[in-house]
C-alpha cells in the first residue's frame, strides 16, 4: 500500500533527522512523497529538514504544498509559523502547526517581512482561537507572540530604510549597502552547506555571527548619525513593554491580569467577550480582576507625547 510504503521512509527519513544526517533525511522524505503526496505531514517533515539545510525556497513551497493538503479547515498553525521561525523552539506544538510555522521563517530568511508577518499572525491567530481538539500550551502562545513582534518590527525597520532611502539619505543607503552584503555572505554560506563544505552546526553559528555583525554595524551606524544630525535622525522605535500582545499595536490604556500580564483594556475586553481566559496562560479571567497598570501607562503616555503619532502609521 502506497502509503503504508511513503510512511516507513518518513520514519527513516526522522531517525536521519535526529541522527543530524539532513540531506539522507531530505532524501528518504522525498521518496515518501514520491509513493504517496497526500499526507501533509511528510511536507512538513521536509520542510523542516530543509529549513536545517537553508534552502529556503523548498520550505516555502513543501510549506504551502502541507497547508494547501490540510484545506482552509485544518489548523495548520506551524505551516504559516516555520514560514519564518527558529524550528529549535517549537517542540511543544502539535503535528497539523508544523508546515504554517516553517513557511514564516523562510520568508524572514529570503527577506520578505511582510510575507512573514502575514504568516506569522496568521498562525498566533490560530494558536489564540485554537479549535476545541488543539493541544495548545501558554509557552506556545508566548512563542508566537514573540516571532510575531519580530516579524512587525522587521517589516517596520524595512519600511524605514525605505522612507529614508527615498528622502536621499545616506545613512539609508549606507543601510542598504549593509544589508545587500549580509545577503551575499549568507547566501555563500548556504552553498557552502548545500556542497557539504561546512556542517550543519558550522552553518548555524556563521549565520548567526553573520546576522550579528549585520545588527552591530547599523546601530553604530544609526548612532553616529543621530550625533551628527539628531533633527533628521531620531530614532523612531517601539519599547516592546507597551506593546499590546493581541494586537501587536502600542497601548494607550493598560490593565493588568491577576497574573501579571498586561494588555490594552479595550483589546482585552472584547477578547473576554468571546473566551473568559487570559489569552497567554488560559486560566479564568473576568473584567472585574482587571486593575489600571498606572506604571506602564506612564510609559505608554511618555511614548505617545514624543510626537509618535506623527508616524505610528508606519508601524
């Protein structure tokens, strides 16, 4: 039976996964596939495999091919969230997430942060409203949450080199310059991984110093030209403490949950509306526990008196 066959090369294909041999591992999923290409997961195992090896366009399309197999219906959290995230952090979620998260974390590493950002909220969407037979545990929640926050400040950082690289300024095109040889020294190391000239490890650790240095340099490129120039070049971020973990959008009124947790009020009372949790740790929770976090509103009204409405728009 063909996929009886297609599910014992998948299960070579994950002891050579565990054992680190990811191009036999890519090769036993591909043969699976071949027997039988109905079965979402095999995608996704693939997907992973390759996300390992950096090639980054097959995780996108086994990606899409997994969603496209589970249908509009199916709760495909990981296939939207590998589309642009770590693989290392996301043990605890369940096979159907598999192929939408693998697809975010391609997209972030082809540069595309407005795909990413797209296929990360989707999934947090999923992970947040799960259906009633999802297994779904608060670190996951945290975890999606963070990579969302990363993928909306990195299409945010995009759209700014974009406003100033329009303007004529240099930094902006310094910036730019940066980024376009990041993308050639990882793109190197990437067929120097797919030639087997560097391990898997060795690979990781090179991207990472490679992202690294990238980050370093245009901090320090941002703050020279803030000292030179602090008129055209105030720094327009985002703390992360004021931003609202549902809406990913800055807050202006927050409450406070018994637990700790801190959301934009009006955000958190329409979540309640439809489920009465704390939409991180899922425990009970009504409006009357709520209390006015006055500290972080401090910080949220100092944020919005710097004059971030003038370009909030942009976020």
């Amino acid at each position: 039976m063909a996929s009886y066959a297609a599910e014992q090369l998948k299960e070579k294909g994950n002891v050579a996964f565990r054992n680190g041999e990811y191009l036999e591992a890519e090769d036993f999923y591909s043969q699976a596939i071949h027997r039988y290409s109905r079965n979402s997961l095999i995608f996704t195992n693939r997907a992973n495999v390759r996300l390992k090896l950096q090639r980054y366009d097959g995780v996108v399309d086994d990606s899409l091919k997994s969603i496209e197999i589970q249908g509009q219906g199916g709760q495909n959290h990981k296939a939207f969230y590998f589309l642009g995230m770590p693989c290392d952090i996301l043990s605890g979620l369940r096979r159907l997430s598999i192929a939408l998260c693998r697809h975010a974390q391609a997209q972030l590493s082809l540069n595309h942060p407005n795909e990413a950002l797209s296929s990360a909220l989707t999934a947090y969407n999923q992970v947040l409203h799960p259906q009633p037979a999802a297994k779904i545990s608060p670190k996951d929640l945290e975890t999606f949450s963070a990579f969302v926050l990363k993928c909306k400040k990195q299409k945010f950082a995009s759209r700014e080199r974009e406003r100033l690289r329009r303007r004529g300024d240099l930094c902006a095109e310094l910036e730019v310059t940066l980024d376009s040889q990041r993308q050639r020294d990882q793109s190197e190391i990437t067929l120097q991984l797919q030639r087997g000239d560097v391990g898997n490890i060795a690979a990781s650790e090179r991207a990472a110093e490679i992202r690294s240095a990238f980050d370093h340099k245009v901090a320090e490129l941002h703050t020279i030209f803030a000292a030179a120039d602090p008129a055209n070049h105030k720094a327009r971020e985002i703390p992360d403490h004021i931003i609202d973990t549902i809406t990913f959008e800055p807050m202006h009124d927050p409450v406070m949950t018994k637990t700790g947790h801190s959301y934009e009020r009006a955000t958190i009372y329409e979540h309640l509306k439809r489920s009465p949790t704390d939409p991180l740790t899922r425990e009970p929770l009504t409006i009357d526990e709520l209390r006015p976090n006055f500290g972080l509103k401090a910080a949220c009204e100092e944020f919005w008196d710097s004059g971030a409405s003038e370009w909030i728009i942009d976020w």
